[in-house]
C-alpha cells in the first residue's frame, strides 16, 4: 500500500493515513481534451469501469449531499432523492461544488472534502475487493475497500447507479 508522498498529497490522501487505513494510489496523467474524468481514468489505469467510481454533487431539498456511482454508468437522481428520504435530486450547481469539497470538477474526492455532506456510495461497490475514487485531483485515483470508503464518509449504500 502507498505512503503519502508530497507531490501526491491532497487531503483526501491526509484522511486515509490519519486514520491508518490502507490505500493505493494510482495517479496518471491526464489528458485535458478526455470527455469523462472517470472513464479516461479506468482506460488508462487498465481497470474495470465497473470498479471506478465518480463523486457526483446533488442538490437535494436545497442542501448538496454526494453520489458515488460506477463510471460506466449514470447517477439516477429519484435514487438518490429516495436513499436521502426526499422526492427529488438536481445535480448541483458545478461552482457550488467546488466551494464545498475544495476540490476541482473532475478531481472531487468522497474524502476529505473542506465541508462533509450526506453520501450515498452505489451497492454495486460491495461486491469488490476494492474500488477506486478519485484521489482529489485531476490524474489521481485512491484504492480503497467499500467498507473503508463506507466508513470515512459516513456513507449509506442505495441503488443508485444506472448503466448505459
């Protein structure tokens, strides 16, 4: 498992190694002119889309909370609205976003983010070892356990992912 190195450091990488949990880090570079983050991610990784997942903030009832759905597929709004006791979800403004994790679009981590909110991480996570969640910059992925995930974040697991 990966110790925290400077050049790699974000706070997402700060909360793992406080809380001693083991993770590793796949950083790559990234290519500006990639349509999805998440896809581009799990194609250069050479890993299961199914197994990255992408950190998608709603806005639910006027209060952001966060999505953790599988690359290859899509976040069902009415899902997540349901797993968070509401009728209906909107994806959140992308500047409101940024203001309350601290991170940039396409480098959001479920960890470490400068305000928590209510999390909803897709049950389809828990049927792997490890999942990979953005490591909180552009051109990093963290590899995690779901339960470790789970945990960190204070997340409820829902179906919530839809596939293409």
């Amino acid at each position: 498992m990966a110790k925290k190195q400077a050049s790699q450091g974000t706070p997402a990488t700060a909360v793992l190694a406080a809380a001693g949990v083991p993770f590793t880090l796949h950083p790559y570079t990234h290519d500006p002119s990639a349509a999805s983050y998440g896809l581009e991610a799990a194609e250069v990784l050479g890993i299961d889309p199914a197994r990255v997942f992408k950190t998608l903030m709603v806005d639910v009832d006027g209060k952001l909370a966060v999505g953790i759905v599988p690359v290859s597929g899509t976040l069902d709004l009415k899902a997540i609205a349901a797993a968070l006791g509401s009728k209906k979800a909107a994806m959140a403004d992308p500047k409101a976003a940024e203001r309350r994790t601290g991170y940039v679009l396409g480098g959001i981590s479920p960890l470490g983010q400068r305000q928590s909110s209510p999390t909803v991480l897709d049950e389809s996570a828990l049927a792997y070892g490890t999942v990979l969640v953005s490591g909180g910059r552009r051109g990093l992925d963290i590899e995690l356990a779901p339960a470790d995930l789970i945990k960190l974040t204070g997340a409820r697991t829902a179906p919530i992912g839809s596939s293409h």
